[in-house]
C-alpha cells in the first residue's frame, strides 16, 4: 500500500493556505466523499452537475485525512487538515502524479487531441509501438490496454486519480511507451494536469462538444491548453490543412512540427489511390499500399507516422508495419452480407465532419450502381445545433436516409428526431425515412438495401449500449447488424 505524507504531494501545488499539519501519511486520494476515510485525502471540485464543497463536512466525519478546497468551510476540524488552493482539479493532478510515483515520467507518453481521428491514432500508434517490439499502453475511447491487457474504458479520459493509477500499472508492466487520447473535457477539467508528455499530436477541429464548452472558441482554446502545457522537451504534431492547427503551435515550448496531404510540412503524403481494398499513398518519397480506407484514414496513417519517427523510430520499419494495420473497432468497420452482397459500414461518426467524411469516403470508393443507405441519429443531451446538419449531411450524400435515435438520454427521441427533420431540404425529402426504433432502423435500412448496395450505419461505434432514460440497455450496431444479415441469409 502506498504511503506518503501530505507534504510530498503538494511539491507542484501552489497552496494559498493550509490548517493542520501537512506531515500527515497520505494512503490514498479521492474526488468521491463516500471513499474518504482515514489516511485519505479528498478532492473538493466544483462539476457540471454538483460542487465537492458541499460534501467536505462528510468527509471530515468519516475521518478524511486531508481536504484540498477552493473554499474553507465555516467550521474547521482539529482533525483534519485542509489546504487551500486556486483550482482543485489542478492541484488533485499534480497530487495524483506524486502520489503514484510521477509514471509518466517513466514512460514515452503521446498525447493526441482534436475533434475527430484520436481514437484511430491512438490505437494505431499503440499497435506500431507492439509490433517494433515495445511494451505499451493504451488510453482510449473503446478501451485501456496494458499491452495486451484489456481494462474497460469508462471515459475518454480518467480522472486524474485513475489515469495515474493506469500509467504506473503501465510503469510496473514495464512499459516503455503509453499512447492517450486527450480529450477537451480532459484539459478544461485538469485530467491531464501533472503528466508529462514526450509529445503531442492534433488532428483536426470541428463543430463538437459545444454543449460543454459554450462556444466554439473555449472549445479551441481547450484543445489549444494541451499543447501550451507541453514541454520544450516534446515534440508538438499537428495537422498543416486544419485552419486550425498552426494555432495549436502558437506558445508551445515543445519542438513544432507538421504533416500534410496538400502542400509543405515536416511529413508530407500524396494520395495516389483510395479504393474499396485500400489506399495507396507516397509518403516522405515512398509508395505505400495500407489496409484502411479513406482520406481521413490518410491523414490518420500519416499523423502516426510523424509520431513515430518523432520518437525515434526507423521510417522505413513504421511504414511497413503501418500498411497491416487496421484501426479501432467500430471505426469503418466493415460487415458483409454474402448471401445479397450487402456491405454494412459501423463508424462512431457523431459529428458534422466526421459523417461528411465517411460519406465522401464511400462515395470515392462505391461502384456506379451501388447506392449508399444511410442510417443516423443524434445523441440526446448533447449539442444540439448539429442535429438538422447531421440529417442535411446524410440526405445530400446518400441515396436513401434512416433517421433514428442514438444515445437519446433523457431527452424524448422523437423530439431529437423532429430537430433532425428540419435539415433535411426539399429536394431529398423523398429519400428519408424516421424511425424511433434504432433495431428497425436498421433492419429497415437494410431491406432497402439492394445487392451489392452499402448500408453505414453511423453515430455509435464500438459502443455496446444505448442509454435511455438514465439505463444502459444492451445495443451493439455490429452486433445487430450482423444478426439481420444473418437473417436475410436463411
């Protein structure tokens, strides 16, 4: 068990006041009052939905050891010590990072960010690094690995306290490299606050998360955070035809580099084929046959590459094994219809750019007689100004549109799907259909379906739920999509 005091914790934290002795032995840390108790030090963070002050009283009578807080309370234990500080969050991750023995110290950690593409570049990375031999670790969307460890993955980003606690699991694997998706939400609230990175990678920005953030420029700026905190010992990554990625280099210390399909940078690829078996791209002067499809992919694969070459490896080794490789579940994931010839298409694309990318992807590759059926929704809760877009994307793009429900949450399915509507234009109108039911969306997509048509079925990924109404009920688009072809079969 660990055991440290209270003091060796707040090395990097700027305390605005303490009450009660700091040579206290810490055993543990915690964001949730109902774990505290003797030897813990508890975590007050003021969160979207309820603020940490108001449980610290809690606290002190289960006997926390310690209480980090932006406010002191009225009434002060003897018993407990309390230490004031500007940001909570902040300071529980540079706690968090002493506490397990600053892991990512110890590690080659890579950090990507941006609105779409990080869970495909995390994974890929993750798999270039254990196929040149190395022990790593993942941190993603789909899930954490410990090399070929699986541990389930609730968030984009852990919190603080357990994103340290995976990399020095990681450190103790012996690991020598760790790959992470960092997520805005994960630099707003300070997930990330504490780690230190051997670089940074951006893929690109988009209308995302807006629901969080409020406006798009705090969601840049969020994105943006992440590289200003790199060190000058790291590299900074990121993609030259985002408008928005030189801003991301803007006051990083860290050692600024490029990749591009369209013109100058530090990686530069040109897009010779994209077709339904791969792409063929040149890259840095060679030709390359890869596995995955797309232009995204393009950009994706060559993200990768620059990371990896940035960390020192042979460019040579990374493009050979980068050419097997394919990408994260539910990540234009095929499944196949052979009796009809049907190919069904799972991505998590949930935002405008990314659906308008696995459109134009599909409408690159399809045959002339194929039609392409696109079945959607939108997530409840959430943004909402991208509802009529995702529904004008998919009618425009798509010979024949199912709109459904997502992940609906706690809003009524049938109002997200009236919002949806209103994107559509009357010149595609005839080619939508609305049904709340995302398992006969499906099915009906399908019957749609012609031979050797193109189903995608789009929004939810590698995700095996869909939540409504606070319950996580059992829902996997592969999973269901394989049982209709499956069906049809018969």
């Amino acid at each position: 068990m660990i055991s440290l005091p209270l003091f060796s914790l707040l090395t990097d934290v700027t305390v605005l006041a303490q009450h009660g002795s700091t040579d206290v032995p810490i055993t543990g840390l915690t964001l949730d009052s109902r774990e505290a108790g003797p030897g813990v030090a508890f975590g007050a963070l003021r969160g979207t939905a309820t603020d940490g002050h108001k449980f610290i009283d809690s606290v002190v009578a289960q006997g926390g050891a310690a209480v980090v807080c932006e406010e002191l309370p009225a009434v002060l234990s003897p018993a407990t010590t309390y230490v004031l500080v500007e940001n909570s969050a902040a300071a529980l991750g540079h706690m968090a990072a002493a506490f397990y023995g600053h892991p990512s110290r110890q590690l080659r950690l890579v950090g990507i960010t941006g609105t779409n593409g990080k869970t495909s570049c995390a994974t890929l990375l993750h798999k270039l690094l254990r196929e040149l031999g190395y022990h790593a670790g993942l941190l993603s969307t789909v899930q954490n690995q410990i090399d070929e460890e699986v541990i389930p993955a609730t968030h984009t980003t852990p919190d603080a306290i357990r994103l340290n606690a995976l990399l020095a699991r990681m450190v103790a694997a012996g690991c020598t490299h760790a790959c992470m998706e960092v997520s805005s939400h994960a630099v707003a609230q300070h997930r990330v606050t504490g780690l230190h990175f051997a670089g940074g990678v951006f893929t690109n920005l988009t209308h995302d998360h807006l629901d969080y953030h409020g406006t798009f420029d705090n969601y840049l700026k969020a994105k943006k955070g992440f590289f200003d905190a790199l060190p000058k010992t790291a590299f900074a990554l990121t993609n030259a035809d985002d408008k928005r990625g030189p801003v991301m280099l803007q006051n990083t210390a860290a050692r600024r580099e490029t990749y591009s399909l369209r013109g100058a940078a530090t990686f530069r690829a040109k897009l010779i084929g994209n077709e339904v078996h791969g792409l063929h791209l040149e890259i840095d002067g060679r030709e390359i046959l890869f596995r995955l499809i797309g232009v995204f992919n393009a950009y994706n694969l060559l993200a990768v590459y620059g990371a990896a070459v940035l960390l020192g490896e042979d460019p040579t080794e990374a493009l050979t094994i980068l050419s097997g490789l394919t990408t994260a579940p539910g990540r234009f994931e095929p499944v196949v219809s052979k009796k009809q010839g049907i190919t069904g298409i799972v991505d998590y694309a949930h935002t405008p750019d990314a659906l308008e990318n696995v459109l134009q992807t599909l409408l690159e590759i399809r045959q002339p007689s194929q039609q392409i059926i696109t079945v959607v929704g939108c997530g409840g809760n959430r943004d909402a100004a991208k509802r009529p877009i995702m529904a004008n994307l998919a009618a425009r793009l798509s010979n024949k549109v199912v709109l459904t429900a997502d992940n609906p949450r706690f809003e009524d399915p049938n109002d997200i799907l009236v919002q949806m509507q209103a994107g559509v234009t009357a010149p595609d109108a005839a080619k939508v259909r609305t049904i709340a039911d995302r398992r006969e969306a499906i099915k009906t997509a399908v019957e749609l379906a012609g031979a050797h048509d193109i189903v995608l079925v789009a929004g939810k990924g590698h995700e095996n739920y869909q939540e409504i109404r606070g319950v996580k009920a059992p829902f996997d688009d592969k999973l269901i999509l394989t049982e209709i072809f499956s069906e049809l079969n018969k």
